[in-house]
C-alpha cells in the first residue's frame, strides 16, 4: 500500500492493495481512486493538497484505477477523482470529483 507519512501522496500506485488488505485497516485511511491523465484528478490534485496539508496524519492512498482493476470494482467506482474515507476498513463518506476545497473538508470533516 502506499500512504505517505505526510498525508499527502503524489503518486496513483498501481500496485493497488487488495479488498482483504483494505477490510484489514485500522484507523481512518482516505482511498483516492483515479488516473494520472484524467483531467479531473489533474483538476482536483491541488484542491486534495490544500486541505491534505492540514490533515497529515490522515493516511492518503491513491489508486491507479482502471477497466477491470478489482478495488475501484469493489467500491463501485465509476468516475474519478472518487475519494472513499474508511474507518477501520469500511466506508463512512465518498465524494466524487471535487472542485472545491470546502467539499474536501466536509468528507474530512466525517473523520475528526
């Protein structure tokens, strides 16, 4: 898995963990499902970095997801940037491409 210390993570791995991995969890976790050339995800990287710098001890996984990729599959993602908060592996909030960083704290908002 791939979840900076940070907070913040520039990179959509590919090497995505698996749905067991992602059960496995403890704590709160914020999955970003997307692709590096989508021009939504290009879109909100600097929405995602305003409001991850302020929250650095949220972990932060992005996914490179894909047609038949078994992560995005198994949260039921169909558009990107998708953001999934977890708590102890499992799904409290979603938001779908977000535009604006107020968006982004309010999901956030669900964890603190």
């Amino acid at each position: 898995m791939n979840a900076t210390d940070s907070g913040i993570n520039p990179i959509y791995s590919q090497d995505e963990p698996t749905p067991e991995q992602v059960t496995n969890l403890t704590g709160n976790t914020l999955l970003e499902f997307g692709a590096p050339w989508c021009g939504h995800c290009l879109a909100a990287e600097p929405v995602l970095q305003e409001v991850l710098t302020a929250h650095t001890s949220l972990p932060h996984i992005k996914i490179y997801d894909g047609k038949g990729k078994p992560l995005g599959r198994a949260f039921k993602v169909k558009l990107w940037p998708t953001l999934i908060l977890l708590c102890d592996g499992k799904e409290v909030a979603r938001l779908v491409r977000p535009t604006r960083a107020e968006e982004v704290r309010e999901l956030i908002a669900q964890w603190t």
